[in-house]
C-alpha cells in the first residue's frame, strides 16, 4: 500500500514540472510583461552611416597641435628667483658659521665635542692602555740617570688631564650602567659617504639643418693644413750692465774707485729658402767708465764697437755653403788719452770694411737635454779684401795700424790689405740660464796679422736680469808696440751685473 502511495506520488510531481515545457511547445501565448529582443532596422543603419559622414566631416579640418618654441616657454614658463653675486656675497657673509670664531683660531670648520655629551658607543677597549702584566723597573740600574734634556710637557698637561677625566668617567658607565649603551663600534657603518652635486645642462634647443644633397669632396678626408714657411727669422738681445769698485784712500794696494756701465745690442735678420741663406746683424757695443785719476777727462771707454755684417751664402752639400761675406765696423764716441786731449779713437776714426769670397760650414744641432743646443758658424775666405780709414787725422794712427809715409815720418789715414779671413760664431746654451757666446775674427796677409777672440759667460739670473763675464784678447802685429807695454796682445775683461732682455 505504501509502494503504491509512493509511486503515485512521484507522477505527480514529474507531471508538475514537465508542464510549462509542454504549454510552450504547444504554442501557448506567453505573459503580458514579456520583454521581446530588439533588432536592427534599415533605416537605422542608415543614420549610422550619416553620423560616420559627419565625423569625418569634422575631422578634415583637425590638425595636430604644434609645439611650444623655446621663445613662447620663456614666457609660459615661472622664472626662479635668483641672487645677484653681491647679494650672495653678503648672504654668505652674515651666514658664515666660520666667521662666529675668533681669527686666532685655525679649525673654523671644526667643532671639538666632548665625548661625556655625545651618544655613548661602547668601543670595546676593555683591556686598559697601560696594562702592565710585570716589573717595568727590573731591568733599570740601581743609580739614577738624569738626562741632560728635559723635554716640555707643560703644553699638553691640560688636554691629557681632560682626555683621563673622560676615559675613567665612560669607565666607570661600563662598569655600573651597561644599559646606557645603546650603539656599538661594530655596528657604525664604514662606508664613506660623498657629496656629490647634481648639474642640469643649460642649452638652448638649435634646428638642425638637413640636406639631402651629398657632395662627393665632403666625403673625402681633409686635407693636412700646413702653415706658411716663415723664411725671414729675427733674433734680438740688449743689455745694460753695471759694474762698481770702490777702494779706500789707505788701501795697502793702491787703486781707485771707479763706476763702469757696460751695454749691448745685437739684431740678427736671416733670410733660409731652398739652398739660398742670407745673414745680416747689427752689432752696437759700449763700456763707459769714470777716470778718477785723469784731470782732463772726467770718464773714458772701453770698448766702443758698431758691427754691420752680411753673408749671403748658396748651399753646395751637407751643411756648405758657397758664400760671400762683408763687414764694417767703426766707433761711436771719442776717446782720449789720460791726462791728455791726443784722441785715440772717434767715429769713422777710424773705420774698416772687409769683404772675402769662400765657403761656410753651418751647424745646428739640439741635445735631448731641454733648452740645450749648439748654433756654430764657421766662414772660410781665402780671397779677403780689407780697406781701413780715419776721416780724423788727428787721432793717434799709430795704434790702429796705420803705416808710416814713404817722404816724411807722417801716417797715411788709409790702408788696404788683400789676404785671407777667417771668421767664426758660435752660440752654447747650456740650459735656460747659462749660455756661451764666442767670435773668432783672423785676418792674414802673410806678412801681418790680426786676431780678436770674443768670449761672453751669461749667467740668467731671471728673465731680465744676468751676470755677465765678458774676455775679449786681441792680436795686432801691424800696430806701433808702446814703451810702457811691449807686447802686441791687447786685453779687456769685464764683470758686470744688470738688466737682460732678449728674443
């Protein structure tokens, strides 16, 4: 009876569920709030085309912003504020911390803290500084030394007092307040922290410009820019030296004092191109100093030198040269004899000009030592020519080499001289400060003969002050020896001090 219930039962329930489905499938009509799909019409569609249209109507005249120059962001842009470097000046001035010090003190930027007000760090040091494990007098004699010097150890005596105060006080924490510490010394970093400053570039944007065009030479390498030969080249040097000695009127050697001033001038032009080289120097040298000891004349000259020289010179190999050489050579002032109005010397009184024809060996060589090198010149004329004369007849032609008339005991103011010359220069830089300067001059006409040897020590002191040490020996056996000094070697040697300039 309960099976039959049951099964009953279990057709009901399956009849309940199947019947919507079933009313559906049959065609019954649904409710009247059901919500039907809704579909797209033609006439929909084509208000969707038009509003395509319109967009692309409206876009046509769109055009992409352009943007900003650096002209109009100076405008738009907010301008910082900045100082003038006066108004910093002072600003720096006032907020200097330095300037809160004293002037005597020489840490401005240090401050020396107290350890006792700073956090407290346990270091670790627990073994003392001075710990001793025995008898440091067991080895000492039994006598006491005492040193001859007693070393001061007053300066420090404060500073080492205040350095134990503050080792016992942190001693004494250790000990009673180990929960103080709060920071150990091998927990502090090691690492070096440094400031570096953060710099923003400051340019202004420039167009480049593009070209399409391509040259065929801007492919190509540039060419080696080689400058312009200089075949002129000029050299310079002027001096003016002093030189003073006094000696006292008791002086177990005798003397007197005197004041010389001693100057030079020299210009070189050289003219070098190809195998052609042309020399010309001007050469203008005086010494000046006062005679105590003459009563007529209150000063006297030593040497009295104008130099003109010119060699032309055309290269036959290595460093020979076929060349043609000429010099003059006069004096510039009058010169008379002690105690004396007899002139021995004055301007074109007398003057000499000498020309010759031969060869010349050229040198110049550099060292690896820095501002070291050798300038040498050596003329060879065996075909020399010498014309001599003094437009001043008066002067004591004796002692220039003037020969005697034939007729009378009278000299003749004119002299010419054929033989052969040799002439060299030479210029010795030993560094920046120390240089030699020497001239050979031999001229021969196999019967007399005259020689000058020229030799000058230039010691640099700066750039525009030297010492100088200047020998200049002369050979004349043509010249009329004197009573007093019988000998044909003349010599003047000069030490002098003073102003130096050259290029």
């Amino acid at each position: 009876m309960s099976l039959r219930r049951s099964y009953i039962v279990s057709i009901v329930c399956i009849g309940l569920f199947a019947l919507p489905y079933n009313v559906e499938a049959q065609g019954v009509s649904r409710p009247a709030d059901t919500i039907y799909a809704a579909g797209p019409e033609a006439r929909d569609m084509d208000k969707i085309i038009d509003l395509r249209t319109q967009l692309k109507r409206q876009n046509a005249t769109y055009s992409p912003p352009l943007p900003l120059q650096n002209q109009l962001l100076r405008f738009l842009e907010k301008e910082k504020l900045t100082l003038s470097d006066e108004a910093l000046y002072w600003a720096h001035l006032v907020m200097d911390a330095s300037k809160l010090f004293d002037e005597n003190i020489s840490f401005r930027d240090t401050i020396i803290v107290s350890h006792l007000f700073m956090p407290l760090v346990f270091r670790g040091d627990i073994i003392p500084d001075h710990l001793v494990l025995y008898d440091r007098d067991i080895l000492k004699p039994g006598y006491s030394f005492t040193p001859w010097y007693q070393p001061d150890t007053t300066l420090f005596s404060d500073f080492i007092r205040r350095d134990g105060a503050e080792k016992r006080l942190l001693r004494y924490v250790e000990d009673n307040h180990p929960d103080y510490f709060r920071y150990s010394k091998r927990d502090l970093p090691d690492d070096l922290i440094r400031i570096t400053s953060i710099r923003t570039p400051v340019y202004e944007e420039v167009p480049l410009k593009i070209s399409s065009e391509v040259v065929q030479n801007e492919l190509e390498a540039p060419q080696k820019f080689i400058p312009d030969r200089l075949y002129w080249v000029s050299a310079f040097e002027s001096a003016v030296q002093f030189s003073q000695n006094y000696v006292s009127p008791n002086w177990h050697k005798g003397g007197s004092s005197n004041l010389n001033i001693f100057t030079k001038n020299y210009l070189k032009y050289d003219y070098s191109r190809d195998k052609v080289q042309f020399t010309n120097e001007v050469e203008i040298k005086a010494s000046i100093y006062n005679a105590p000891n003459d009563t007529i004349n209150s000063y006297k000259i030593g040497d009295d030198l104008f130099r003109l020289h010119s060699n032309y010179g055309y290269k036959a190999f290595n460093m020979w040269y076929y060349t043609f050489d000429a010099e003059f050579k006069t004096q510039l002032f009058s010169n008379y004899q002690e105690n004396k109005r007899i002139k021995q010397a004055a301007l074109l009184s007398p003057y000499a000009f000498n020309v010759g024809i031969g060869m010349k060996y050229d040198l110049n060589k550099s060292f690896q030592t820095r501002n070291k090198n050798l300038k040498m010149s050596i003329n060879l004329a065996p075909f020399s020519y010498t014309y001599m004369k003094s437009i001043d007849e008066e002067i004591d032609l004796a002692r220039h080499g003037f020969q005697k008339k034939k007729e009378t005991d009278e000299y003749n103011n004119t002299l010419s001289r054929f033989g052969s010359t040799i002439r060299t220069d030479m210029t010795m830089n030993f560094n920046r400060n120390i240089s030699w300067q020497s001239r050979f001059y031999f001229f021969t006409t196999y019967e007399l003969s005259q020689f000058e040897f020229e030799n000058t020590l230039v010691l640099a002191i700066t750039r525009h002050f030297s010492t100088r040490i200047y020998a200049h020996l002369r050979f004349d056996d043509s010249v009329t020896k004197k009573e007093d000094f019988d000998s044909y070697f003349q010599l003047n040697e000069l030490l002098s001090f003073g102003f130096n300039y050259k290029w």
